[in-house]
C-alpha cells in the first residue's frame, strides 16, 4: 500500500505529502493515505499547467435582453407572481442555498450563514432566508444547503440548536460540495498539518454534481419538485423563491432564469450577462472591451449592464443534462497557512493557488436563459467584507430601508 502510493507520488512529483509519514500513529497514516487516494492528481497537474495559460477571449460577443420586473404594470406583476405561486403550492420549487465557500474576506469564525449583521432582531443571515422561505411557501418548500468539509458540522449545529428555525426539519437536506488540493506556486500540494492535505471548497460551480452524488436531486424528484430556485448566503435582501420571480420563468420557458442588476457605471467590476456565439455567457470586467462596456442604448442605458447577481432558477432535467459536461477549473492565488515539509512549522503565503469551478460557466451549454432585472436597492445587499464596501455596515443599512420594523 505505502509502496504503492509512494509510486503514485513520485510519478506527480508530490513526494513532500509523505515528509512526516513515519512519526504519524496508525490512525493518521490512514487518514492521510485516504486523503492522497481522494486527490486525482491528473486534475491537479492538468489545472496547474492550465492556469498560467491565458484564457481565449470570448467570440461574438451580443446583448442579452432582459425583462426590466421594475417597470411592470400591475397587470403583469399579479399574473407572473400568481402563476409561481401556484407553482409553489402545487410542490414543484424547491431552494438551494449555497453555503460552501470560506467567507475569507469577511473573517467571521463561523459559517458565513451564522453572521450576524447586527439588526435588531439579530436574525443571522440563515434566519433571514428562512424567514424569506416561510413568506413564499409557508414551510413547504424543501430547502436544499450546500455546506463543505470546513463548515457542514458547525452549519447543522447551528440550525440543531435554533430548533431549525421553526422551519419543518424533514424539508431541510444539508449536503457537502467536493474539496480541490490547494497548491504552491511550484505546482506542490500543501498539506494542512503532518496527516493532512490542504484543501479547499471546489467553487459554486460543484454544486450540480455535488448535489447529484448527494441524492439531492433524485430527492427532489420523490418530492415532485421541477425547479430549484438557487442562491448563495450572503445577499442578506435575497427574495428566496420569489414567486414573481418563478411567474417570470415558467411563462419564458427556458430551462434557466437569472436574476441581474443595471452596472451603474462603465467602469463597475460587474459580471455582465451576454451572448457569446450565440450562447449565454457572462462577461467578467476583465474580458469586456472598453468600447462595449460603455456602449449605451439611445435612452441611456448600458447595452451590456445586466449583472450577475447569483439569483438562478433551474429545471431539474436540465441539471442532470449539465452534470455530464466537464467544467474548466479557474485559478485563484490567495493566502494560505500549511504546515512547511522542511521546517514542520505553520507557514503563511499570499501566493497560494486555489481551484474553483464557476456556476455561471454552465450557461454555454444551455440553449437560451431568461433575464429578469430586479431593483438593485430593494433586492441587492450582499455581506462579502468586514468594512466598506459591501460589509456588514452597508447590508445592514440596505436591509433596514426595505425592513422598517428592523429600525
Ligand atoms: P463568494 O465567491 O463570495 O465566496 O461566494 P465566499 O466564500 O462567500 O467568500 P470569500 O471569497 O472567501 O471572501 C458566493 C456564494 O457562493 C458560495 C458562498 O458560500 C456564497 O454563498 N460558495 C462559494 C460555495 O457554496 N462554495 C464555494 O466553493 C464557493
């Protein structure tokens, strides 16, 4: 067994995974033996090489059209929000809320869902989507939540001791999203301490396979659900399965729905939705051309200004179709702690390698997708950063200006 991975590591060039071997018990060998056997080291030698490798420009770059829900009449505002209520009532939506990520740059000790924003109530941010759950469905729509290694015992604890948030316990399926090796930048794998390798969540875009290998969509199926309305933890005004929003894709029938903001200017770090040869594709602010980010429609508004707000509803079948595509993994280099193979001493580096797979690189592979436009005020607070710019401070003042009663 020992020879045998000793082989599989020289072959990669990993070899320092085994530097404290011989002074672990038997309890951690296995344990690191298991986690090496858990690594696929082709992937992690194929997305090492990949990331210095520029990314190719997106072609054929057209706009997408969406529906502005800000300028609705009356009239369409009760039909689309009456037909998703009758899709909630009948049982076909169900929420998934992703909760796997690491929350670094908010620094909380804790899953990010756990946080408080500091309102009056002290509703943390999982209370909130709760109580947003409760006003579309009344505790009827199964609630799907993505957790990973680093967050899923302290999440379920945290629901366990909130008594589930009076939300009924048997609609709630927590599952875990899949790890990825956290490199140097010499392409080595770090281990986490002497028996353990470093890893870290796989990115929003594991969720289809994750959820799939978790029995959650199969679930889903038993329960008669057709559509998964789905988000992430931090936007603290999200309107979990908003029934307008549900009205809205039924009536479009697209496999896919989003949810965008207008940019409010050329120059914003958005994610922009698109076409790109004729798909559905979303722009990053690096890859857009400056001519096109600042291209304006003759009453003003941004020809490519639709932001991603990671608000999706998608049709199961759909979902299923898409776990069969093999899905590009990005680099990110961000700061890390290992445990040194020289020194045995915890070592911190801001050039760390990070993998992630991204939810929004699906869209190429559907047909078409339906965009609706919230307003950014109402719909749009998210929680990423201790201080400033979208932190706890500003959420909270955007929560309170649409909740009165949290004056
Ligand atoms: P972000 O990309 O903002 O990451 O996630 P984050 O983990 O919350 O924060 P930073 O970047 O480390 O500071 C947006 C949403 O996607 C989820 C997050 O939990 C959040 O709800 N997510 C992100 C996952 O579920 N899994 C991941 O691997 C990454």
């Amino acid at each position: 067994m020992y020879n045998d991975i000793c082989e599989k590591l020289n072959k990669y060039g990993q070899q320092q995974l085994l530097s404290f071997y011989n002074i672990l018990d038997d309890k951690e060998k296995k344990q690191l033996i298991d986690d090496i056997n858990s690594i696929d080291f082709d992937l992690v030698t194929r997305v090492y090489r990949e990331i210095s490798s520029e990314k190719a420009a997106p072609q054929g770059v057209t706009p997408m059209k969406a529906g502005d829900s800000t300028a609705f009449s009356q009239e369409e505002y009760n039909r689309y929000t009456e037909i998703g209520q009758k899709e909630i009532v009948n049982g076909r939506v169900a929420a998934l809320t992703m909760c796997g990520g690491q929350g670094t740059r908010l620094g909380h000790t804790g899953p990010k869902g756990t946080y408080d924003i500091g309102l009056r109530s002290h509703k943390s941010l999982f209370e909130i989507q709760c109580d947003g759950l409760k006003a579309a469905g009344e505790g009827n729509i199964p609630w799907y939540i993505m957790t990973s290694n680093i967050n899923h015992d302290d999440t379920v604890r945290f629901f366990e001791e909130h008594n589930f948030f009076e939300y009924p316990k048997d609609n709630i399926f927590f599952f875990k999203q899949e790890m990825m090796a956290v490199l140097n930048k010499d392409g080595k794998v770090l281990l986490e301490d002497k028996g353990k390798i470093l890893k870290s969540p796989n990115g929003n875009g594991g969720l289809f396979l994750s959820l799939k290998k978790a029995g959650g969509l199969e679930d889903m199926r038993r329960r008669g659900v057709q559509h998964i309305f789905i988000c992430g933890i931090d936007n603290c005004l999200v309107k979990m399965a908003d029934p307008l929003f549900v009205g809205y894709y039924m009536e479009a029938k697209a496999p896919v729905a989003a949810k965008s903001f207008m940019k409010r200017s050329a120059e914003e770090k958005a994610a922009i939705f698109c076409y790109a040869d004729g798909r559905p594709y979303v722009i990053e602010y690096t890859e857009i051309p400056a001519e096109l980010a600042n291209m304006k429609y003759s009453d003003g508004s941004f020809v490519y200004g639709d932001t991603n707000v990671l608000n999706y509803i998608f049709n199961i079948d759909i979902i299923d179709e898409l776990c069969m595509y093999p899905m590009p993994y990005h680099g990110a280099v961000k700061k890390v702690t290992y445990m040194d193979t020289n020194s045995g001493e915890y070592v911190t580096i801001t050039d760390g390698l990070k993998f992630e797979l991204f939810l929004f690189d699906y869209f190429v592979r559907l047909e078409d997708l339906s965009l609706l436009r919230i307003d950014r005020e109402k719909e749009f607070a998210p929680v990423k950063n201790l201080t400033g710019v979208d932190s706890s401070e500003t959420a909270r003042e955007m929560y309170i200006k649409v909740h009165e009663e949290e004056r």
